[in-house]
C-alpha cells in the first residue's frame, strides 16, 4: 500500500502538525506502508531570510518528503503558522497525483489552502483527512462558502481530541473518529535523578503563554533555584520578549529549534515540564512528550490541556495567572517524591493511550478498509 499524507505548512518550520505527520509516516512504515509527505520547503536564501524572520531547518528534506513550494506566514488562530500558498503548489499537486498513484491520501487540516485544498480536488483515490485546530476558527467561514464542498470528497475524517471534533463539527457537520496525536515512546525513562531544570517547549506566539512564565521565572528561580530551558521558540523573538517583560535572568538558557533526539534527552532529564498556553490548544502534544519520558507537568486548565493530563500525571493552572504558576512550579519543584509518582502515572498513560505504534495499526486499518472497499466499488 501507498500512501501520501498532505501536510499545508513547511517542512521547514517544525509545528504540531508537521510533527504528528512525521512520526504517522514513520509509523506507517514500520508496518510496511510506503508513504509520501507532500509539504512546502523554504530553502536556504535571501527570500527565505526575508519571508521568515524566525530560524528553521533550510537543508534538503528526506527521500520520502516531496516539497511543493515556499511558504508564507499568514497569521491564523492566535498563530503565525508558514501555509504554502503558491499556485504553482496546486499544479504541482495535480501532477504527483496522477504520477505517485497513491492508494490512499491522508490530508491534515483539508481546508487549509493550497496544499490540503488542492489534495481534495486532485486526488483520485479514498481520501483521510484529519482536523487538527481548536478554537472559533472563523476563517473557515470563507473556507466553508468557497471549498467546503471539496469536504464531500473525504471518506473518512478524523479529530485529535475532542475539542478538534467540535471546531471541526461547528462549520462542517459530520462523523469525526477522534485518532489522537501520538508520541514517541523512549525505550526507557528514569523518574528519578533529575537535573534542577524547567523546561518548556513551543514556538513564540502570544497563546503558548511564554510570557506568563517569564513573568513567573524570577520568583520561581528564587525559591527553587532551577534553570530554565526555553525550547522552540526563536531566540531573537524571546529575547525581545524578555525584554519587554524586563526579565533579565543568567539562569535562561534558549536553545532555539533543536532535533529528536536532543528535544527528548532535554525532556528525560529535567525535572519538569511548564505548559503555560492561553487558550486555542485541540491537544497537549508537548504533554504526551513529557509523558513519554516520566517527566511530570504543570499545564494550564484549558479544554486541549485539561483531556490530556490527570491529576496522576501533573497539575493543572488557571491560564494567565503567574502567582499560581509560581505556586505549583515551585512546590512541585520541592517534592521529589511526587514528582518520581506523577512521572512514573505519566509514562504509563502515554503507552496506554498514545503509543504512536498502536496509532499506525489503527490508521493502517482505516486504510486498508477503504482501499478494499474502494476495490469492491470498482469490481461491481
């Protein structure tokens, strides 16, 4: 079986979305499914530099991601998220469809143009797509009157989370089968002996709620002397935030975009994990990560976050509010023994439930039911 997942972003900024698609691919092909990701790339350059003022991974993409085109950064649901928009992108889909022969086509956000749009009116085979955004979404009111027809296309659509379900169902009414993102899981992971860092991992848009923890920092370092190791997020962006905020602190360490398997020894090895977002977040895949490596978390109370994490698995706080950020950092910094039981719950609830394997043979039954149905369809 062939499949091609269609992704709307660039390859070259990595995002929840570009990762969820990543590890499908990966998993996908240790059951034996050849895949291919379609995706923009933004290469090394002059235009790059000029189109994209945060730093990103510009080397050549991997034999089994297609680039179709530069992207842009058009700000969407609290977000500055890089959409190829090229037209030349929606050529370019229409001829590795008919060239790739693809069994099945697996679209992440399918309204999103070009890239998921053009997927949708190319593709001649059972289509999956997968809703990944939270929130009002209002621009999919134009996406609902111009394209939202092409919806009638997919055959089998997807949520990760509940909240995904209900943004989706609120503008495109339907069946959703919540498949939630999955999460690498090390081999092994040690609750104990955790070096005195706080880490916290995403990019520098105001609804990750980066200043909320920078404002907390000075007085969270002060009662537990930790360092904190900001991941993700552009260091030009976060050190004129610090500046704004007027947080000048030796014990910040920004490390800007880092790879796999860096990312997790950061995470197995620190003490905690602060997700301090705002809002408009349809999953915790920065929590299941933390999960993974028993590294337990303090999180904000908002729907995406609240589904993911159990009182056995870390602590919840209401968004916004750095005096109880400070609280809970602290005092779960303090409490070795609670922090090995919460991480140690963690890591057994992202097997249970967010084990990319079990994920891949789930998808890889969806897809095997509709290329035999697909079969069936053109055998009568």
């Amino acid at each position: 079986m062939k499949v091609g997942i269609v992704v709307p972003f660039s390859w070259s900024y990595w995002g929840g979305v570009n990762e969820h698609a990543y590890h499908q691919a990966r998993a996908l092909e240790k059951l034996g499914i050849e895949t291919q990701t379609i995706i923009g790339h933004d290469p090394p350059g002059v235009q790059t530099r000029l189109l994209h003022p945060r730093a990103g991974r510009h080397d050549r993409p991997p034999a089994d991601v297609i680039p179709i085109g530069r992207s842009v950064i058009v700000p969407a649901n609290a977000s500055l998220p890089n959409i190829v928009l090229s037209p030349s992108a929606i050529f370019r889909i229409r001829k590795l469809m008919r060239e790739e022969r693809f069994d099945v086509i697996h679209v992440h956000e399918p309204m999103t143009p070009a890239t998921s749009v053009a997927a949708l009116v190319w593709a001649r085979c059972p289509i999956v797509a997968t809703h990944h955004a939270a929130g009002e979404l209002g621009w999919l009111r134009y996406g609902q009157h111009f394209w939202g027809n092409l919806l009638h296309r997919v055959d089998y659509r997807i949520a990760v989370s509940e909240q995904a379900r209900l943004s989706a169902a609120r503008w495109f009414p339907a069946h959703y089968d919540i498949v939630p993102n999955g999460v690498q899981i090390p081999e092994t992971a040690d609750a104990t002996g955790r070096a005195n860092r706080i880490v916290f991992i995403g990019r520098h848009d105001p609804r990750k709620g980066l200043e909320v923890l920078l404002r907390a920092w000075p007085e969270i370092h002060r009662r537990t002397g930790a360092r904190l190791r900001i991941i993700g997020a552009d260091p030009l962006a976060v050190g004129l935030l610090m500046a704004r905020t007027h947080v000048h602190e030796e014990s910040i360490d920004v490390l800007g975009f880092i790879d796999e398997d860096e990312l997790t020894r950061e995470v197995e090895t620190a003490q905690l994990l602060v997700a301090p977002s705002l809002g408009q977040e349809s999953f915790g895949m920065v929590l299941t990560r933390a999960f993974a490596c028993a590294t337990p978390v303090v999180a904000s109370d908002i729907p995406g976050y609240a589904a993911v994490l159990t009182p056995e698995t870390g602590v919840l706080v209401p968004p916004g509010d750095v005096a109880a950020l400070v609280e809970a950092v602290s005092a779960l910094s303090a409490d070795e023994p609670r922090r090995r039981a919460l991480g140690e719950a963690a890591r057994r609830l992202a097997i249970e439930r967010y084990s990319w394997d079990d994920i891949g043979r789930r998808l890889a039954a969806i897809y095997e039911n509709l290329v035999a149905q697909a079969r069936a369809g053109r055998a009568a």
